[in-house]
C-alpha cells in the first residue's frame, strides 16, 4: 500500500458529479481531478497521462499516451466499445454491475403485466367502468405460477430473474457459456442447447451482452422454434434480437408479446425525435416499450458508486480488484 497519494480523474458528465461522494467514501489516500465534456477536450489530455486511476464510460476523442495508467473503472456494465489495444499496456479495465436487482423487478413486472394485462384493463375500466366488465367474471387473464422462464445469459441480472420467478411457483430453465452451480434456483443447458429452452420457456428473458457471437442470434429461424404463445423480453442489447424478424413476430402474433427495453437506434446531439427502431413497435399492442432505463433506481446507482469506492481503495491498497475484463495492450511511452 502506498503511503503516497495516487491521481484519480473522473471523467464524464455523471461521473464527474460524483466527486464529493468518493472523496467521502475513499479510506485510501488520492488526488481527485474532474473532467466532463462540458469542458474543453484539451484539459482531458492534459489530466489523463498524470492519473494512475481513471473512472470513466465512453469518452469521444483520441486519448493521449497515458503510460501511469493502471486502472480504468466504467461505471456502468457495457463494454463493447472499449478494447485492450485501446488502453495502455498493463492497464487494468473493470466494469460495475448493481443493476441486476433493478432490472430483475422489472422484467417480473413485464411478465406480470403481458399475463394480467393490467395496464389496458385499468384503461378499459376508467373509459367504460362497467360496459365491457362484469364483477367477478372477466375479463380472464393468465398467471405466472407453472410457466416456464427460459433465461438465455445467466450472470448477475439472471440469478436475480430465476430467484424472483421461482418466488412466483415458476420453473426457471437457463442457457449460458458458464454452468454455475445453482439447481436451485435454474436447471442448466449450453447455448448448444438454445433450441431446446426456446421450443419449452413461456418466456424468454435475453440477458446477454453484445459480441459477435451473440450479434443477431435471435433471429427468424429462432423464433420459429418458440411457442405461439410465448413471450420476449430483452433487457440485453437491442442487436442481440434481428430488429426485423422481432417486428414480424409481433406483427404477425406469431409470439405473443415482447418488452423491450433495449433498442437499434438511440439519439444522438440531443435528437429526441430519433425513433428507437426502424419498424414502428409503437403501433403494436403486443408490445411493451421502455426507452433503455429497466435498471435506473437510485438504490442502484448507490450500490453501484459503493462499488467503485471499494475498488479504488482496493487498487491502492495492491490487493485484487474486482469486476477484471481485461488488460490493456497499447504501448504508450
């Protein structure tokens, strides 16, 4: 451990904001700068090669040589835009989960609500309270208890999924490149054996980051395997699912409903108006539509900036640092 105090850049709008809460939180000694895109790029050039931690997401420009650089902590759980020819030599990067609890609420809040249907009987009844209901008979809707969840990527968010449908009296049914040891709570497959959970789950949860063997691999041909009655929910990346096949399924109720949280195109410079996809999900009744905030509580960023704050002290410290994605290979000098 150094007795020495280290140079820590947060960097980002969020991130930057966060300053006063690390300098609290930290039990190790460090030098806190900010930068955000507020500001001119420049003073990010000029901070970065004097760091020997940065905290930080995506940030738009060239960085510069940064041979101090030792660790780099997203705040957030994506990474696909970052490799290790992009940071330098012997940079550690790490992600943060947190988030799993959140997005687990959410997506049992989906299948309660594609089941019960109770946001459009809630609109019916205020329009014609009585006209189309009768007390006690309808309308019918369908429970939760004895379906089936096929959970296709079984990391942080599907634990929290299985745990919470088996709360439910449901089967949870699981697919991943890594069997973890939790009957349990799942039954496990290989994502050899993807056919096999799509052809048997009432709904499939898509908890799977973007790469490129995951890129597309919800596409016609699998949803032809999956029951008529069954239900998508991908709280993952919008390109883990064909954007076309996905439409046409709904379009032509060849599953029964689908809640999207992730989505194939997302605004950019502040364009409000940039619709989420290329097909109008909007016109489909069958569909449930959140614009990418499944996991936006605050209880999850608390845990979250938790997180980062004991990893920081860890790295100071020398010991092991949590959430390693990989290290950087850039020979900076």
């Amino acid at each position: 451990m150094t007795t020495e105090p280290l140079n820590l850049l947060l960097a980002g709008k969020n991130t930057a904001t966060r300053k006063d809460l690390i300098q609290q939180s930290l039990t190790t000694l460090w030098n806190i700068s900010t930068w955000s895109e507020d500001e001119n790029f420049g003073r990010f050039v000029e901070l970065l090669p004097k760091a020997d931690a940065v905290v930080a997401g995506s940030i738009k420009g060239t960085w510069p040589s940064a041979p101090n650089l030792k660790l780099r902590q997203v705040p957030h759980t994506g990474i696909n835009w970052v490799s290790p020819n992009d940071m330098p030599k012997g940079c550690i990067v790490c992600n943060t989960f947190g988030h799993e609890i959140a997005i687990a609420e959410y997506i049992l809040a989906c299948m309660l609500d594609l089941a019960i249907g109770l946001s459009k009987i809630d609109r019916t009844f205020k329009k014609d309270f009585w006209a189309d209901y009768h007390p006690g008979i309808g309308p019918n809707h369908l429970e939760l208890y004895g379906k089936t969840a096929g959970i296709i990527g079984y990391g942080h968010i599907g634990r929290e999924v299985a745990a919470r449908a088996n709360a439910f009296g449901m089967k949870s049914i699981a697919v991943s490149r890594t069997i973890y040891p939790a009957p349990e709570l799942a039954s496990f497959k290989t994502m050899a054996d993807i056919d096999q959970l799509l052809a048997t789950a009432d709904y499939i949860i898509l908890a799977l980051p973007l790469s490129d063997e995951t890129n597309g691999l919800i596409d016609a041909d699998k949803f032809s395997k999956m029951k008529s009655d069954a239900v998508l929910i991908n709280v993952g990346r919008g390109h883990v699912v064909d954007e076309s096949a996905l439409y046409s399924a709904l379009l032509e109720k060849r599953i029964r409903g689908a809640a999207i949280d992730v989505w194939y195109q997302y605004p950019k410079d502040g364009d409000a108006d940039c619709a989420p996809s290329k097909h109008p999900f909007e016109n489909l009744e069958n569909a449930i539509m959140t614009p990418h905030c499944s996991g936006s509580t605050d209880a999850m960023r608390d845990r979250r900036w938790t997180f980062i704050t004991s990893n920081l002290d860890r790295f100071a410290r020398g010991e092991p640092i949590e959430n390693f994605c990989f290290e950087g290979t850039r020979p900076d000098v």
